[in-house]
C-alpha cells in the first residue's frame, strides 16, 4: 500500500535536506576560500632571461641621458654625447621601509597608494614589493647600450664623498665618462597568466638630475610591450 512508502520518503527527503544544508555552506567557504587566494599576493618573480627581455624594452623606450656636457675648452672638440651607455647596477632595488636604512630605497606608500590603482592592481604592486623585500645580484648583461657596474663602485664614489653631491657627480663622470647616468632596477614580477609584468627603475643623472617609474608591460608572443608608465618621482 502507498502509505508504506512514505517513511521511506520521508527519510529520503531528510537525507536530501541534511545534504543541502551542508552543502550550501561548504560550497560558499570553498568559493570564499578560493576568492580569498586568488587576492592573495604570491609573487612570481621573473626569470634573468624574462628580467632582461623586459628591462631591454624599457630602455629602449625610455632613452636614459646623462647632464649635458659642458661647453669645450676653445680649441677642443665637443665630447659626444649621442649613443650615451647606461650604467647598470648590478644589485636589485630594495622596495619598503627599514629603520637601519638597508633597504627602504623605496618607500612602500609610494608604491600601493590608490592612485595607482588603475595602473596596475594593488595585488601586482603588492607582490613587486615582496619580491623586492631584499637587494639581490642581478645579471643584466647583454642589454644593448648598456655597462654593467659592480653596487660596490657607486656606493663607493657617493658614499666616499665627504664634499657633497657635487663633488660625487664629477667623481662618477670622471670614473664613467660620456655615459647616461646610471640606473638601479627591482626585480620584475610577472602575472599568474604569464601575461603582465611590472617592474620599477630609477634613474640617477646628476644632483637634481633623476626619476623613478613605474612600468607595466605586457607580453606579445615572445616579446615584450610597453602598456603603462607611472611616474613615481622626478628631479
């Protein structure tokens, strides 16, 4: 008879209600869980080649000057001043703030404020700075227009200055003659897709002579474009 059945049922229906009720939450803490990681910074830093391919691209675009040079003694000719060489240092930005004044080249503020927030996601900003936490060796032979610089040589003619800046910048021209200044750049990070990167450079010239920007690249086949450029300072 029909009446038999409608224990069975009932149960039935108490199990497919004790399921939903369980479900439903679980199903919500995993996409909540998920969501959760994905804003999660999680850095991926760029290989040397990758850290190369992209910092080329930016060089190119951005055709780094030194000071002008002075005008010539009468009688000698002017020193040339197209083709100027880059000097690349060969030890990565250290991005945020310490008291000891080791790192905090950067200040982290400059960097996640929220008018950039339309230039490159917080989360991208967030993992260029942990993934500068510390100055690292970096290998960027190779770029075009470029000489490599040992950290150890520029710290030594801007920290041995006792008579000011000055001083230290005709020191420097004198050790680097006819080049563009000198750069120091972080360690790009890339996107989980692959697709993005971003990398922070600052360039020295001269006592009031320098930038620091931003640059969001994205990948094209097996090269690199620009797509943005921040300006974080500028002297």
């Amino acid at each position: 008879m029909h009446w038999k059945r409608i224990p069975r049922t009932s149960a039935l229906l108490a199990i497919f209600f004790i399921a939903a009720v369980f479900t439903i939450p679980a199903a919500h803490w995993m996409k909540t869980k998920l969501d959760l990681s994905a804003e999660r910074p999680d850095p991926i830093t760029a290989s040397p080649r990758e850290t190369i391919a992209i910092l080329s691209t930016v060089l190119e675009r951005e055709q780094f000057s030194g000071l002008p040079p002075p005008p010539p003694v009468p009688g000698e000719h002017s020193p040339p001043t197209a083709n100027q060489p880059l000097i690349l240092v060969d030890r990565s930005l250290c991005l945020g703030e310490k008291p000891d004044g080791v790192c905090g080249s950067v200040r982290t503020d400059s960097v996640l404020i929220p008018e950039f927030d339309a230039f490159a996601s917080r989360k991208f900003r967030t993992e260029l700075m942990l993934a500068n936490r510390a100055a690292q060796k970096l290998d960027l032979r190779g770029i075009p227009n470029t000489t490599i610089s040992s950290h150890k040589v520029i710290e030594r003619i801007f920290d041995g200055s006792a008579s000011g800046p000055d001083d230290a910048w005709l020191s420097f021209y004198r050790t680097f003659p006819h080049s563009a200044g000198f750069a120091v750049v972080s360690n790009p990070v890339i996107s989980v897709n692959g697709r993005q990167a971003l990398i922070y450079v600052i360039h020295y010239c001269g006592p009031l002579c320098g930038s620091g920007t931003l640059h969001l690249l994205i990948r094209s086949g097996t090269s690199w474009r620009i797509e943005k450029k921040e300006v974080l300072w500028v002297s």
